[in-house]
C-alpha cells in the first residue's frame, strides 16, 4: 500500500492531464452505458413497434455516440501514453540521479546487469501497470456501480443472477494476484542475474576467448536463462490456469442471463429490447472483471519491480554531504593526512593503517610500492570517494567531510587507473567536467597532456568520436586523454593514477615533460610504476601492506638504501635488457632476471 502511494507520487506533477484523462474516461463509459439503452427502445418502439422513422432515428444516434465515444478513447489513450511515458522518464531520471550519489562502495557491491535491469525493465513495468491497469479497473467499478443500478431498476430477480459469479470472480482474481507478486519478484531478480552474466561475457569477450572459456560461460549463460525461463513458465503456468476459469465463470453468467431472461420475455414480464440490453451490460461488465486477473497480474508485475526500485532508491549515500558544509572556493590545495585508517566495506583487513603526511601546495608526492599496497585507495580519499574509517583527511586545514562535495571535486582533477572513456567526440571526452570549455582551451589541454598530437592525426581530428562507433584508443592513447581531461579542469589538486604504466618509454618521456608543466603550481599525487617518473617529486610515499615505511626525496631514499632503493634497482637491471629480445617476452624474462643474481 506503501508502495502504490510512492508509485502515484510520480503522477502528482501531471495531476491536470490526469484530471482530463479521467474525466475523458467516465464520459466514456457514459456513453457506453448510454448506447444499450437506445439500443434497447430501438427494438423495442422501432422493431417491435414497426416505427421506422424510429428506428433510422436511433441508428444514427448509435453511430453518433460512438463516434463521440471514439473521441473520449483517443483522447484517453493519448493521455494515459503521455502521462505514463513521462513517470518512467522521472523515475529513470531519479534513480540515475540517486545512482550517481552513491558511494563507490555501492558498485564495488552492485552488479552492473542487476542496477540496468532496474533502470530498464523494472521502470518498463511500471510505465505498462499505469497504462494498462488503471482503465480497467476504474471501468470495472464504474461499469459494477451503473449497471448494478440499471439492473435493479429493470429487474431485480435478474440482475442477482447476473452478478452472481462476480464475487467469484473478484475474489479468484484478488487471490491469484497475491500468489503471482513473490513469483514476479523471483522473474525480476533473475533477469538481473541472466543481465550480469550478459553484461559480464560482452564487457569480458577478450578475456573469455584468450582462455577459450567460450563453452564454459555458455554454460553459464545457459544454465541462468534456464532458471529465468523456469521462474517465467511458472508464474505463466498459474497465469494460463486461471484465465480459462474466470471464462467458464463469466459464461454461466451470461447463460442464466439467457435463460432467465429469455423465460421473462415470453411470459411477457421483460421486453425483448430489454433483455438485449441486459445481454450487453453483462458483456460490458464482464470484459473488465476477466481483464481483472491480468490487471492484477500487471499490477503485482510493477510492485514487484517498484520494490526494487525503490529498494535502490532508498540505498543511503554513506558519502553524504553535511547540512552545514562549507563550500571552500577557491582552496590553496594543502593535503593533510592525519593517522588515516581504511578498510574497503566486508574487506577483512585494513587497505591503509596509520598514515599521516602533509602534501603543501603545488608540491609533488609521489607515492609508490607494490601491487595492492594501497596506493589508489590513498589517492581515492582526497576526492572522497571512500571515506576514512579512522583519522582525518583534511583539505587547507578542513576536514574534507565538512565541505561541500562540489566544491571539493571540482578542484581535484583526476586521471585514475582506469581511465574511462565516453562513446562521443574526443573533444567532448575530454571537455567532460567542463562543457563550456572554448576550443582553445581544449587544445591547449591537449597540447600539454601531450595528446595534440595524435588528436590531429585522426581523420576527423577532435570529433572524432570514441568507442562503439568510433575510432579504438590505445592504453596510452586512453591516459593522455584522461590527462587532458582532468587539466582542463584547471584544478588545485591533480591525481594521477599510474598514468603511464602502458605507454613505451619515448611517450612516456613526453608526458613526464607534460606533466612537469601541468603539476606546476597544483598540489600533485602521482602514482607510477615506472620510478623514474618520480625522480623529481618532493616527497615520495613508500607504501607496503598499507602503511608507509619509508618517505623521503628520490636522493634521500637511495642514499637510505632501503625498500626504495632495491625497487630502483631492480627496476634499472630490467630496463638494461638487451634490446633484441622481442618486446612481448621481455617482461617474463625481465622478471626472471629480477630475482637471478646479476
Ligand atoms: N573495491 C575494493 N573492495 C575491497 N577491497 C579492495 C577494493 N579495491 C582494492 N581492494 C584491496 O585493497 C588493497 C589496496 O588496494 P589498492 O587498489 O589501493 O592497491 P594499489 O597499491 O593501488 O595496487 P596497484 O599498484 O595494483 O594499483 C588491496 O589489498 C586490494 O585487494
Ligand atoms: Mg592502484
């Protein structure tokens, strides 16, 4: 009950075309209920009476009303789409708004298929409920109500035994609905699973085919569409089961109707004309009370979805902005880390325990360690993106839970590990945080993320477009935008995340000379496998097991001989290679020779 007041408060802002629909629709059931009645002095004064003039009379009365009739439908049907089409809009629109407010541990959690079903399928559903249901059942009621009192004006005997099977009938109906509700839900939640396996293999094809896992995740793929179609044949079982029987109901309706009726008029009590008239309003009442089950099964179909909708809905963003944060605009991009502890939500162990430094403006910290040591969850703090479970990141000396998210955001550009990007123009890629950007801007971005150039060499230059229909990138390609892509922001505070693992060493040595300009003047996190890409910062972050265990500048940390100094060195044997090798087997044999004695 819950449920449908939320559902129908989507349709309070389109409370006036609801009004004319509805009006629209009670004039037309008027109508309906007009036309037997005509039809029913048309026999009798007309054919019965032998009046012909009468008779043509009511002929074109009945081809009037049903032309004014056609109207009232045409103009309820259009209202009922518009209305209907424009809840699902609102309701997309508030569940990707809400999608987008909600904190990075939601997805690491969520899967893809299960989050578009709703977005999808489960709003299609709602948008059928409105604009299937509701006619039906508003035409059951008005049509009960009127011909329940026409029936016994006329003859009250009769009109017993024509609503007789009705209770029958609305009870069957109300209880098949209440069966079919947990068996929709099970259908819904198994079109998100069968979705995810989808979304999984299409996103994963290479993966999938590089180990030749086709047939096993066809299985996969097999084994979830067969549970959809199970959970689909069941509640289809129940469906096909009830409908036949709610037929046979409704048919001995209409036949103790004949028979009653029929005996009346030869014994003289009844009108034929009447009793034509009756025959319709029992069809007429009949239609919607048989349509019942189905409504009922449109109805418990959109709950079902509404459920989960709403259950997405009403998932709190834990990074929620205060009520009384400050909007620190602009900021001098001091980064404070005060004992900062972080455990990834259902993570065993902490990913960062006890970190604590100063980055000052337009400083450089470079931060570098193993695989999994903590470096992105690290950088992924200073936007918020996770909050700390213990200590403090503070931002010009605010805790950064006490700003404003936009403004917190909008001066920290970020090129992260995956960087991604959007199936439109390269240049909309990369003016993504900025739409407004002039092209100049763009370009000099570019220019400096060192991406000018292949920019230009593309066929249709900046609106080229990306992805799907357009041009594929390369790995370095792929950061270089990203790069521009958080330079154009001109923000205080830049992040980059192993923004050149992936390229080859003379591309690499363009954006390290890129980024030298674009980190001038911004307090800059550079995370890099490649340590010679972080000779120059001011301070580099040794992280292991996320903690630091050593920090200090490049000079510094070779003279300590420590961690850093046996990464460095490990890392320079590698590069000494001999240049023959082909560039595939190096890395396996540089690793090799990693761990050999030199
Ligand atoms: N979304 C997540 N949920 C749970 N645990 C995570 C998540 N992301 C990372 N972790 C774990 O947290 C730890 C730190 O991960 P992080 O991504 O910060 O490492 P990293 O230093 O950036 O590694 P790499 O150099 O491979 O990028 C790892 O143990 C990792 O398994
Ligand atoms: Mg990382």
């Amino acid at each position: 009950m819950k449920l449908a007041f939320r559902v129908f408060g989507y349709l309070k802002p389109y409370w006036r075309p609801v009004v004319v629909l509805y009006v629209a629709l009670f004039a037309g059931l008027g109508l309906q209920l007009v036309i037997p009645l005509v039809l029913a002095r048309a026999i009798d004064d007309g054919v019965v009476g032998g009046d012909r003039g009468f008779l043509l009379n009511a002929a074109l009365l009945i081809v009037g009303l049903t032309v004014l009739q056609g109207g009232f439908t045409f103009l309820r049907s259009y209202l009922v789409q518009t209305v209907a089409e424009r809840v699902g809009f609102d309701l997309r629109n508030a569940l990707y708004v809400h999608l987008q407010g909600l904190p990075f541990s939601f997805y690491d959690r969520s899967q893809t298929g299960q989050l578009m079903t709703r977005a999808t399928d489960d709003i299609n559903n709602i948008r059928a409920m409105l604009v299937m249901a509701m006619r039906p059942l508003v035409l059951a009621a008005g049509t009960f109500v009127a011909i329940t009192i026409i029936l016994i004006r006329t003859d009250a005997v009769l009109a017993a035994v024509a609503l007789a099977p009705l209770p029958f009938l609305i009870w069957f109906a109300v209880r098949f609905g209440v069966a079919m509700r947990p068996m929709f839900f099970q259908v819904q939640q198994q079109f998100g699973v069968m979705t995810s396996a989808l979304q999984e293999n299409v996103a994963g094809n290479r993966v999938v085919r590089a180990f030749a896992q086709e047939r096993g995740e066809s299985e996969r793929f097999e084994t979830e569409l067969e549970e959809l179609f199970e959970a689909n044949l069941r509640t289809a079982r129940r469906w096909s089961f009830s409908y036949p029987l709610t037929l046979l109901l409704s048919g001995a309706g209409l036949a103790a109707v004949l028979w009653l009726g029929g005996y009346r008029v030869l014994t003289g009590s009844l009108s034929i004309g009447t009793l034509v008239a009756f025959n319709r309003y029992m069809i007429l009442l009949n239609e919607p009370v048989r349509w019942l089950g189905f409504v009922i099964n449109r109805i418990a179909r959109a709950v079902a979805s509404a459920e989960r909708i709403f259950e997405t809905l009403d998932t709190e963003p834990t990074i929620a902005e205060r009520p009384d944060a400050v909007a620190l605009r602009p900021m001098r991009g001091e980064v404070r880390f005060a004992d900062v502890s972080f455990a990834f939500a259902g993570a065993a162990r902490d990913a960062l325990t006890g970190i604590s430094f100063v980055a000052r403006p337009g400083t450089v910290t470079a931060l570098v360690g193993p695989t999994g040591s903590g470096k992105s969850a690290l950088v992924g703090l200073i936007p918020r993106f996770y909050d700390p479970t213990a200590g403090r990141v503070e931002i010009d000396g605010h805790d950064a839970r006490e700003l404003t998210l936009d403004s917190l955001r909008s001066q920290i550009g970020t090129a992260l590990q995956e960087s991604f990007l959007f199936s439109v123009t390269v240049r909309e890629n990369i003016a993504y945080g900025r739409p407004d950007a002039t092209m100049d801007e763009i370009v000099a971005a570019a220019t400096a993320a060192q991406a000018h150039g292949f920019i230009s060499a593309m066929p249709e230059g900046y609106e080229t477009e990306v992805g799907e229909r357009g041009v594929t990138l390369s790995g370095g390609q792929k950061q270089r935008l990203a790069i521009a892509r958080a330079l154009l922001q001109d923000p205080k505070i830049l992040l980059l995340d192993d923004a050149t693992a992936s390229v080859d060493t003379e591309t690499e040595h363009a954006i390290r000379e890129a980024l030298r300009a674009a980190m001038h003047g911004r307090t800059s996190f550079v995370i890099a496998q490649r340590l010679t890409t972080v000779e120059d910062a001011d301070q580099i972050l040794v992280l292991q097991d996320g903690r630091i265990v050593e920090r200090g500048t490049h000079p510094e940390l070779i003279r300590r001989a420590g961690f850093y100094r046996e990464l460095y060195d490990l890392q320079r044997r590698d590069d000494q290679e001999p240049a023959f090798l082909p560039v595939d087997a190096k890395p396996g044999v540089a690793a090799v020779a990693g761990v050999a004695p030199p």
